[in-house]
C-alpha cells in the first residue's frame, strides 16, 4: 500500500505540472485569439499564470477556513461532543499525524464527514450530526480513519493545488470564449497565405480553449477516484477493522439528499460520499469510485461476507 501512495504522489506532482502547463497553454491560446500576435499570445499565458497564483494565494492563507464556512460547518471542543473527539485523537495516533486536528460538527441529518488541511498541522475534520446519529462507534472510526488517511497521504493538498489550477483553466477558458462571442477576437492578415495560415492558427487556438478544460476535469476527477482507494485502505489499516468502514459507506451512500445538506461543487468532492452523485453512480465525471466497489475491496481485505443493507 505504501507503494501505491508514494506512485501516487509522484503521479500527482506531474498531474500538477501539467495542468499549470495546460493552464499556460490556454492562456496562450486566449492571448492569440484576441490579439491575433504572438506578444499578445505571451501576454495571455501571463494572465492565465497570475490567476493562478492569485488563487493559490487567497487558498494558502485561509482556504481552510472558507471551504468550512461554506459548509456551515462549527467547531467544538471535547466537551461538546466527547465519543467523536477521543475517536479522532485515537485515529490521530494511528496515523501518525503530528498535531490534533481541529473537529467540527455541521448540524444536518445527512451522514458524510470531510477533512481539509494544506498540511497535517492545519488539518480539519468536519463530521454531520446526521454521521454520530446513524453510525455505530466501529463505523464512525472508520470514517474519521478514511478522512485522517486523506491528511496523511497528502490528498487534501493535492485537492488544493489541483482544484485552484483546474478553476483557474475554466475561469480562462469561459472568459476568452465569452469574449470571442462578444467579437473580442481581431483576425490580422497582410496576404491570402498569412489569412490562410492565421485561420488555422485560430482554430487551433478556439479547439485548445473549449477541450483544455474538458481534458483537466478528466484528469482531476481519474485522480480524485485513485486517492479515495487510497484512504480506504489506509482507514483499513489504522483501524484493522476494514468491514466497518464497508458497512459505513453502504449507509452513508443510501442517505444523501443535496438539498439537506450545506455543499457546493467544490466542497464535494471532499467528502466520503459526493453528496451531490446519486448513491452507487459512477461516471467519468464522478469525483468517487462507484461505493460497492469500494465495499467489496474493504471486505477483500477483511475476509467477511457482505453487510446487510441499510434500512
């Protein structure tokens, strides 16, 4: 397993580079179609590159803190909720992580639990009342073990990085494309062949803006997909009890109802259960695997039969 987490870290720092490199190219591509130049071409991949980084920044120094506030998401003390705190201090120890993270509690009766965190020292574990209600003790510790192997193997980071550079390929994207519509583009020929050759350089340019965003979310989501077996299987390890996780996710999935539960498409993706998939879905553009496969992989692990199906 720690095999598979060290490929998929390096898997996941190409993925990056790539993405800023698309990010640049898109950025070249707008350039050229509004000015028709190879200086406004350079200008544009500047552009794109100074959006990024403009994200990155606003996410660095509290993107924590807005992706929770968003979710409405409280923190509390030991005190407050006492079995979901020693629960995430035990998973803490297991994981090895270096400080406590921070836990909150989000008031709705949907179960699904998230974490975020650039790093383990600012990491966050917010859980649903719906979660504490519905779950057994052996099931919660699964799920905040799930959360905590995000954390451990540097997925929250990943999530990140990847999700402001993929915004900031379809922020590019849709704003050169709306000014393309808007007659922002300049067409400069001085002969029949420099119009020939500059319309091929233009469709080159228009296909790179509408497929680059396609192609990252592609890539986004494939990863995305990768790092929840991941967790899986290090939740397995830190609780050496991978059916109670199985069983987890066979309630969490069968209960989830967008409309009672504080999310938008950033967030998540984040959580155990895409709150915003159908329960057991799956598609090419799903952030999670489809949920029986991760039950039958977490039971391969255990040597037990299926759980009984929620009801």
């Amino acid at each position: 397993m720690w095999e598979a987490i060290s490929a998929n870290k390096r898997r996941s720092a190409l993925l990056i580079g790539f993405l800023a490199v698309l990010l640049a190219i898109v950025g070249m591509a707008i350039g050229f179609l509004m000015g028709g130049r190879p200086q406004t071409a350079y200008f544009g991949a500047f552009i794109g590159m100074a959006i990024w980084g403009i994200l990155l920044l606003v996410n660095m120094m509290g993107g924590e803190s807005v992706l929770l506030s968003s979710a409405n998401a409280r923190e509390i003390t030991h005190d407050e909720a006492p079995q979901l705190y020693n629960i995430v201090e035990e998973m803490r120890i297991a994981s090895s992580l270096p400080a406590m993270p921070r836990v909150f509690i989000i008031d709705t009766p949907v179960p699904n639990a998230f974490a975020v965190g650039l790093n383990p020292e600012r990491a966050c574990v917010a859980v649903t009342t719906g979660l504490l209600e519905r779950l057994g003790r052996d099931e919660l510790q699964g799920v905040v073990a799930h959360e905590l192997g995000h954390i451990s193997n540097r997925d929250t980071l990943f999530m990140t990085l990847a999700g402001v550079t993929l915004g900031a390929i379809v922020l590019l994207a849709d704003a050169g494309m709306r000014m393309m519509f808007w007659g922002g583009g300049r067409r400069r020929s001085s002969n029949k062949n420099g119009g020939a050759a500059m319309a091929i350089l233009m469709l080159v340019a228009i296909v790179l803006a509408v497929l680059a965003p396609l192609i990252a979310r592609l890539l986004y989501f494939a990863c995305s997909r990768e790092r929840e077996y991941l967790a899986d299987a290090s939740a397995a390890q830190f609780t050496r009890y991978p059916a109670a996780l199985a069983n987890a996710l066979r309630k969490i999935a069968t209960q989830q109802d967008p409309k009672q539960i504080p999310v938008n498409r950033v967030v998540a993706p984040m959580y155990v259960i895409n709150p915003l998939a159908a329960a057991g879905s799956f598609s090419i553009f799903g952030t999670h695997p489809p949920t029986e496969e991760r039950i039958r992989r977490l039971l391969e692990m255990q040597g037990a039969a299926p759980p009984p199906a929620a009801t």
